[in-house]
C-alpha cells in the first residue's frame, strides 16, 4: 500500500445510522497532507453502495457540507455514501497563497496548475480523476457507481469532470456552479495564474466550452437561487443555458426565487439532488 493510501482517521460521529469520518494522507498529486471526509450510510455496513462526489466551493474545505447542508439523513434512507474533498491543496505556503479568498488556499478551482510556482502542488485535477478515487475503491466498501455534484466553484469542478469523462459518472448535479469561468471574474483569475494566458488551456475547464466542442451528452441539472449575488458577473448561468440550447445538449436549470448563494440554500434542495443521483446510481 503506498502513502497515498495510508489513512489516518482524523474524526468520527455517527449519524443517522451511518458514519460520518475525516481521513488525512499524502497525496502524490499535490505533495501534501490532505484531508477528506466520507459519509457512510447504514448499508456500508452490510455491502458495498454507490457513491457520491461532492466539491464545495471558494473557501471551503470537507467540513462546510458534511456539517451544514443536511445531506446524511436522506443518504442514510436512500444508502449513497458521499465523499467530501478539500478545495485545494494545504500547508505548502507558496508567496500569496493566503493573501485573497479567491485564489490559493482554499481556491484550487480544480485544475491541473502549468505554471510555476502553482504546479508543483496545484494539481487537484489529479487528484480527483485519478488519486483519490484509488483510495476510495481501496480503502471502503463503494460499487463503482459514482455520481457527481458540487456547489459555487464546485459545482464547476463537477460539472468539467463529468463532462470530460463520458460515462463515468451516473449523473451530476450543481448549486450555483462557475458554468463559464472564462467569462468571470474569478476564473480569469485563477486561470490566468495557475494556467497562463494562453486562453486556449482554459477551455477544458470550462463547461460552456466543452458542451460547445461536445466532449458529452451527459444531462446537467442545476438549482440556482436568483438572490444570489454573484449571480450576474460570475455565475452567468444564461451562458451555459444558450449553449446547451444552441448545442441540444440535456439541461434542467431550476431558478430559485428568493434564494442566496449560502448552504441556506443548498439544504433547502440537497434532498432533490440527492434523490436524483440514487435513481441513476440505482438503475
């Protein structure tokens, strides 16, 4: 067994029949500790269950989720674990790593960085289509069936995994995704300092570009609160609705009235989502 896949049990708190666990290794990819949490239903217990990818979004780490949208009650009932990645990668302390909420620390926007001093550990592409995948069908009792979802700059990194990799995911589902981080403020950002200026290695993480190249047919289905105030300079959720259209690409985009950007709102529709992923994990 290599280090990646050498676990450390950080924490554990049962819940609602299950187990709710934060793990820590070292991670190849980013050449750090890194820190995952798993949510396994009462079914674990008994077989091996699908599974479901959650990446959260700017600032966050596993633990926003697992302790505030209310998700472990309906994947105990319907037996989907759920594992929580951390946003990017930790402690490695680059110059200006900490210095904004949008970029670094907690801002990894899960992309594989080609620019230095980003690349030496800002791989969290890696780590997720390939990594820490491993250590989940190792080290706990999954089917191979995955789903994927994520909120904010998560719901982004879902949508461009599902997209790239055509049938490996059961469904996905987004709160509020980055859908077009070309456009916006917090991808030209991330993108311009992780992955250079040259636009053209930008379009594999962006998910207007690759509906538009037809990387897949995958259904994307989206909740999005309409009192969300990044709504219009960074989320642009029409760019991606004209795309799918322009491209006949399956799309269910829900606006929310009345509804922010917070886990306020993604506990209010966690239990749509994750009804929806069971049907597809289960047939």
């Amino acid at each position: 067994m290599s280090m990646s896949e050498t676990l450390e049990l950080v924490s554990e708190n049962r819940s609602f029949g299950g187990w709710h666990k934060r793990y820590r290794h070292y991670s190849r990819a980013l050449d750090c500790d890194m820190i995952f949490a798993v949510y396994l239903p009462p079914q674990a217990e008994d077989g091996r269950v699908p599974l479901l990818w959650w990446l959260s979004g700017l600032t966050c780490n596993d633990q926003n989720f697992m302790e505030k949208a209310g998700a472990h009650r309906v994947a105990a009932e319907l037996g989907v674990a759920i594992v929580c990645p951390d946003t990017s990668p930790r402690g490695t302390n680059l110059p200006g790593e900490h210095d904004s909420f949008d970029f670094g620390s907690g801002a990894g926007f899960y992309v594989n960085a080609t620019q230095a001093p980003w690349n030496a550990h800002y791989r969290m592409y890696d780590y997720l289509v390939e990594e820490l995948p491993s250590v989940m069908r190792l080290q706990f009792p999954v089917n191979g069936r995955e789903s994927i979802s994520g909120h904010s700059m998560g719901g982004h990194g879902a949508l461009t995994l599902a997209l790239r990799h055509p049938g490996r995911f059961c469904s996905v589902s987004a709160f509020a995704p980055v859908v077009n981080p070309m456009a916006c403020p917090w991808g030209q950002k991330a993108f311009s300092h992780y992955l250079g200026e040259d636009v053209s290695r930008w379009r594999q993480y962006d998910a207007c570009e690759l509906v538009a190249n037809g990387a897949s047919r995958q259904r994307l289905f989206i909740d999005q609160g309409e009192a969300d105030p990044f709504l219009e300079e960074q989320l642009k959720p029409e760019n991606l609705e004209a795309v799918c259209e322009k491209h006949d690409h399956p799309l269910t985009l829900r606006r929310q009235p009345g509804y922010d950007h917070s886990y306020f709102f993604i506990a209010s529709f966690i239990e749509d989502h994750l009804r929806y992923h069971a049907e597809q994990l289960y047939k």
